[in-house]
C-alpha cells in the first residue's frame, strides 16, 4: 500500500508531508494558530492491484502562549 495526498491545496504541501510506506504525517514547516488553527485534507491508500481508498484527516492547532 502507497499513500499520498488526495486533491489538497499547495499550501497543505508546503506544510505537510505524508510518508508514502507509512501514511505517516508530519509538518514539514511551521504551523501558526494565529493563522489558521484547523487543517482539514484527504489522504489516498493505493493498493498493488489498482484499488484506492481515501480518508479525511484533520489537524487542530494549539496555541501554545496561551
């Protein structure tokens, strides 16, 4: 099984990054809760035999001088 992102923005790239074993995520710049304090995006599971699932991930951002 491959993963990857579905259909996200750029800037869910640019600050997100999906290992494609593992499905892992992890940010890969920094996240500012004054910004935005939700992301919501699609993951994509890709199998050796050409079948594909999807799930929705959300990620809550806390602000940490509070």
């Amino acid at each position: 099984v491959s993963y990857s992102f579905g259909n996200v923005p750029d800037a869910v790239r640019l600050l997100f990054t999906v290992d494609s074993e593992s499905g892992e995520v992890r940010t890969a710049g920094p996240l500012d809760f004054e910004e935005k304090s939700k992301y919501i995006f699609r993951l994509e599971a890709r199998d050796g035999g050409g079948l594909t699932g999807h799930c929705e991930v959300q990620i809550d951002v806390t602000d940490v001088n509070d």
